[in-house]
C-alpha cells in the first residue's frame, strides 16, 4: 500500500486526483487498459464496501480515544439524495419503496392529527386554524371541503364560524360607533339587487330577485372636523340665499377661470402623446429628464401618508342611541351623503319635502347630499359616445369600433364591464388623434415627428400650445366655421378633440387625487349636460356649483368648503399616489363584495344573515390579503392581458390620416354631423330656462321651529346597547 502511494507521488498524482481521471470520459474510453481497469472497479465486490467506508471510515483503536475522521459524507450525501429515489421510481421497487416510506410517514401523520385535534379543542390557541377557516369560507370551497379540511385540523367547524361573524359585525361596528365621536364622517348609500339562489326548487320555495340598499361609512383620522357651529350656520346661509342662489354671469366666469386654469394640463395631454410615442423615443431624447417634460403640478391635489389614508365600514343599519343625542344631529352635526345621481336626487327630495317638520333632525338640516365622480366620469362617457357615435364607416365612434373590433360598444349599458370598456377606447381614440395632430404640426415645421427630437422642451411646450390652440379649442372651431371654403372633416376632428380634453382630464385627475381640476372642470361638464340634454346631472352640477359658491356659510366657508374638496369627493385607502378613487366607486367595489365575492352561496343566506355578515367584509377582506400575500397568490385573478395599445392607435392612425390638415369643401354625410353640446349648453345657460327652472324646484322655505321628538320617535332611534350574539342574528 505505501509503495503503491509513493509511486503515485512520484509520478505527480494522488488517490482523488487518479481516481477523478479514472472516471472522466476524455481518457477512459481512448485507452484500452484504462477502460479495463475503470470497467473492473465498477463490477468488483469491493465497490459498495469502498463507498460504506468513505461514508463511515474507520475509527482508530478504542484505546486511542481519538475523534473518527469525518469521511466523505458531506459530499456524498447530496448525490445519495439525488439518486436513490430516481433509480427505485423508475425500476419494479417503487412499491416496495412506497411501503416503506408511508410506513415511516404515517405516524408522524397521525401524531399531527392528534396535536391539531387537541389544538383545535382550545379555542384560544388556534390561530392557524382561524385565519384559514375565514380565508376558504369565503373563496369558493364547498362545504364538503371544508368539513374534510375541519376534520384533518386545518380548520374550525361551521358553527365556530358563524359565531365568529357575528362577533366580527358587533365588534366593527362597536369601533365605529367609538370613532364616529372622534373623527369627521361620512356616508355612502347605493341600491343592491341580488338573486337568492334556491338549490332545489318548489312552488313554495323559488329563486327571488330581491333589492336593498346598502351603506359604507367613511372616516378620514387626520381630516379637521367641522366646528359645532357649522350645522347653524349652514341653515342660515341656506335660508338667506333661498331666492338667490348662483347667477348666470358667476358660472360664465368660473368656466373662463377653469378654462384658463386647465389649458395647460389640456396642452399636457397633447405633449405627452408626442413624447411618449415610439417615433419620438423618449428613452433615447438627451432633455428626456427635463422638468418642462413632466406632467404640470395639480390644482389641489389631496394629501398622501398615513394620516390620508380612510377608513370603511360597511352598515348592516345604522345605530343611533339616545334622545339627546339623534336631537344633537340635526342642530349640531353637518353630515354628507354620497351616492349616485338616483340617490343623491331622493335624499335632495327627502329634505325638501320635509322642509316644515317640527325639528332640525326631522327636516334633515344636517344633510349634505354630494353626488360621486365615478358616475359623473361615467355619464361624461356616455354623452361622448352618444355625441360621437356616427356610422360604421363615417368619422365617429362607430368607425372606431368597427375597425378594432371592439363589440358591445355601440349601445351605452349602465351594466357590466361596458364603461371601462368604453373608457379604455375613448383613451385610445384620443391618443391617436393627438399623433394626428402632431403629424400635421410637424408637417407644417417641414419635418417628421421624429425629427421634433431636435427641439428643446421649451420649444416642445410651445408647439404643444399652438397645437392646442390651432386644433383642440373653441377658438379654432370658431375660425373654421367662419371660412367661405368650410372643411368639415377637420371641423369635426377639432371638436372631437376638444371635448377628448376634459373626460380625460376628469379620469386622470380623480386617480391622482386633483380636487382642483374637478372643481375647474364643472362649469364644462354642466352646459355639456344642458347641452345633451341631461336634466339629472345638469341639476347635480348645479347644486355643487351653488353649494362651493353660495350655499355654504361663508364665515365657515374654509372650513365648509375644504371639508367637502378635502374628504367628500375622492379617497384613497394606501400611501401611494395615483391610488384615488372617487366615493361612488369605493361603494361600487363594496357592493362588488356584497353581491359576488362574499355572498353567501347557501340555501340560508337571505337578508339577515346578509345584515350580520356585512360589517365584516372589511375584516374578511384584510384577512384574504394576508393569506394570498403569504403564499404568493396576490396577483392570480388580479392581473389581465394588456391591452395592445399601440396596436390599436397604430390601426387608428390609417384611418386619421390628414384629418387635421385643412381641406377645402371636404363634406361630411349627416349622420357623421355631431352637435356642439358645449356651445350649445353655454347658450341655454344664458339665454335658457334652467337656473329658473332649477331655482323653481328647489325654493321650499324651510321651517326653523325645534319642538322637542315625541317618545315614539326617540324610541325608533334608540336602542339597548347591550348586544347579545342572539341580537345581532336576528
């Protein structure tokens, strides 16, 4: 043996080294006495006894009392792992291996079982258990599911759970009774239809189709609540501008202002089609970082941070507890409602017709009605679309749509997914008619819109401004039509563009949290609701155009005014910008909740489990986000295709081509003849009947009398506020 190793050193090998040589391919399978050699080690006896003897060398005498020397396990170990299992599953041993491996496994499994079993039977310790029995309840798996998870101790029993929505209701809306006395608030009302399913029917016992109204009160912690004398002043102001509320001349001037203020986020819209196109680059421009580049500061933007964030709790009903207290309301609180135009319409008619009850709270003098901006944002679709829509193969909408192919669009739906479709092409549209238009700006500099590269940002803004003023204004409308050789087609791609600017101005601002561009913008929407003959919306329009400029007390008008911008138009629940939703939408997405993702799939699930399980959906929601971002599962179902933006703006963009560039005596067919609701509207607003018409509606003298609420009235608000489970249930 020593010899043999000394050779080996002497010729500049080891035992690794010759054994490592011995194995490679390169030398084995050129050299026939090696290849003899390697093939006798691999089918002697000693082979298995060589690797049992690396894994465990042996030791030295017992009466040495030294250390075993560690041997090749740690290396050999992994490759053991690695091949042992794939050499039995792929040969006639895998039963035999399978055996062997459950009959290790099962006790272990068993033990488990009974660890959780016993875990299970304290309710106090269990919180694996809990959290996983809310999150499957609510995603879908079927009671038979369930009961096989509860029996392995993976989750509680039915029973448990029931009892845990019941206390999670008393509990939310114990914190909110809590905070409501801290903080300003206020509320969101909506209808909800939903269809209880029956699992086996009869003539006694059908599927229903059933209507409710469901309600989200909103809380903001760091928001500045309005002083105690808001309520009285209010009602004064009110009674004081009854026969006066806003003028003709005050909203002309407040469109101009508005106007004046958003031309550069309109010139904005303009520049970042250019900038953000693939023929400019931007990645590649050497002003790429510029601050002229970047979106204008907002009007009034909302804060963002911790203490911005609100916060939701869903109603099942609302308590009131006291006498005192409800009377307190309707001479000390001011309350805002928030809903949809068909809400917000009823509970401006609740307090008018209530006008002469015996008590502020009677008459609903706390009640401030704000109607949401999601359905504004909606309706302002809707009207585009019915301005714009033309034929199939004409300039409009429809033209549009047929070329992409986007079906469904050619009839407005208040249902399904219809405006975020119609919005996601409204936005295509608009980009490309704003390239369009740099294409014809570029035309007349006698260069391409790639060779605009060569301009600074200040010359970019610039060009960005006469194109805002040469093909997306009323001015140049006005210029076009005064000429003896009208192009029509160009007339109409200038109005379209014109009236692109505010819809997409009001979506990118309720994202961003830009109360000033909404407030800029309303006089705008309101003739183009005059104009396109939208009664409902012409009203609401006006009511918060009244209530920001007149209605509200001026000697609390920062207070007044800023508590509406600030907490009752848009809200966001992260620290992120561009998070913003408006309250209408947040409701929407609640009643998203009450219909489809927490409705309860059973034959019991009517209307008063419904009234228990509301006020902890937003428990039961915080609960799945914890558990889908534990296991990596967040973004499954929230995640979509992108949509081939610039698939579609380029299939647009064959059909635009020259649509801005002046064209003597080009006609357009009369179906493809879009009114001006705009001028229109700013028209009737001056010479029309709607500020009479709306000040008739709304003149109703309001009693000022506070007689003291009979028993029978405080008996209807007030309530035991002890809560049994058995209460909550019923």
């Amino acid at each position: 043996m020593l010899a043999n190793l000394e050779a080996l050193k002497n010729t500049g090998f080891d035992l690794a080294l010759m054994l490592d040589f011995l194995g490679d391919g390169k030398y084995t399978t050129r050299n026939a006495t090696i290849r003899y050699a390697r093939t006798a080690l691999m089918c002697s006896d000693e082979l298995p006894n060589i690797f049992r003897c690396c894994l465990k060398p042996p030791r030295w005498s017992a009466s040495a009392k030294k250390k075993r020397a560690t041997g090749g396990r740690k290396g050999l170990a992994p490759v053991a792992v690695d091949l042992v299992p794939r050499g039995h599953a792929q040969g006639d041993g895998c039963l035999g291996l399978w055996t062997r491996f459950l009959g290790g496994v099962l006790p272990s499994y068993h033990g488990h079982h009974h660890l959780s079993a016993h875990v299970r039977n304290n309710w106090s310790n269990n919180r694996l258990q809990k959290t996983f029995s809310i999150y499957f309840k609510f995603k879908g798996l079927t009671a038979k599911g369930f009961d096989v998870l509860h029996a392995l101790g993976l989750v509680m029993s039915h029973s448990w759970i029931s009892k845990a929505i019941r206390r999670m209701s008393r509990m939310t809306l114990d914190e909110l009774r809590e905070l409501v006395q801290k903080y300003p608030w206020v509320l969101t009302y909506d209808n909800v239809v939903i269809l209880f399913k029956i699992f086996s029917q009869r003539l006694e016992n059908l599927q229903k189709l059933t209507s409710g109204t469901a309600a989200t009160a909103y809380l903001k912690p760091g928001a500045t609540p309005l002083p105690a004398s808001a309520n009285q002043d209010l009602k004064e102001q009110r009674a004081a501008n009854l026969d006066s509320p806003i003028t003709i001349r005050r909203v002309l001037d407040l469109a101009a202002v508005g106007n004046k203020k958003l031309r550069p986020y309109y010139a904005w819209l303009l520049l970042a089609a250019l900038i953000h196109s693939p023929d400019f680059d931007l990645s590649t421009y050497k002003f790429k970082d510029h601050t002229l580049l970047q979106k204008p500061p907002p009007l009034n933007p909302l804060p963002i941070g911790k203490d911005a964030k609100s916060m939701q709790f869903l109603l099942s009903s609302l308590h009131m507890y006291g006498k005192q207290w409800v009377e307190s309301i309707g001479r000390e609180k001011v309350i805002a409602f928030i809903g949809d135009q068909l809400t917000v319409s009823r509970l401006r008619g609740l307090f008018l017709r209530r006008a002469g009850d015996d008590s502020s709270f009677e008459r609903l003098d706390f009640l401030l009605p704000i109607f949401g901006w999601f359905h504004v944002a909606m309706q302002a679709a809707n009207s585009l679309h019915a301005q714009y829509l033309g034929r199939a193969k004409g300039h409009g909408f429809l033209a549009s749509f047929t070329l992409l192919g986007r079906k469904g669009l050619h009839k407005t739906s208040t249902e399904g997914p219809f405006h975020a479709h119609l919005n996601e092409a409204i936005h295509h549209v608009g980009e490309a008619e704003f390239r369009e238009i740099w294409r014809t700006v570029a035309a007349q500099s006698k260069t391409t819109v790639e060779g605009l590269r060569s301009k600074t940002p200040s010359e970019l803004v610039d060009l960005a401004t006469r194109a805002l003023s040469h093909h997306a204004s009323s001015e140049a409308l006005e210029t076009m039509r005064r000429r003896p050789d009208r192009d029509e087609v160009q007339e109409f791609h200038t109005q379209f563009t014109r009236d692109l600017l505010p819809y997409l101005t009001l979506v990118a601002a309720i994202k961003s949290g830009d109360v000033g561009s909404l407030e800029a913008l309303l006089p705008t929407f309101l003739f183009r609701f005059i104009g396109g003959g939208n009664n409902n919306y012409q009203e609401e329009a006006l009511e918060l155009l009244n209530g920001l400029n007149v209605d509200w007390p001026q000697n609390v008008a920062l207070h007044s005014s800023d508590f509406v911008r600030q907490n009752c138009w848009l809200l966001t629940f992260t620290d992120n910008a561009d998070n913003f939703v408006s309250f209408d939408q947040a409701q929407e997405h609640n009643i998203k909740d009450i219909k489809v993702t927490y409705k309860p799939p059973g034959p019991r699930g009517g209307w008063d489990y419904m009234r228990i399980l509301h006020p902890a959906i937003p428990t039961i929601r915080t609960n799945a986000e914890f558990i889908d971002q534990e296991f990596n599962t967040l973004t499954r179902g929230k995640k979509h295709t992108s949509p081939s933006k610039e698939k579609d703006i380029q299939a647009l963009l064959g059909r635009l081509e020259d649509v801005h560039e002046f064209k003597p005596g080009r006609k357009l067919d009369e179906e493809d003849k879009p009114e001006d609701y705009i001028a229109a509207g700013g028209q009737t607003w001056i010479f029309g009947e709607t500020r009479e018409n709306w000040r008739k509606k709304r003149n109703f003298k309001r009693s000022t009398e506070e007689r003291a609420m009979g028993g029978d009235a405080a008996s209807d608000v007030s309530q035991d506020s002890e809560h049994s489970d058995e209460q909550i249930e019923e």
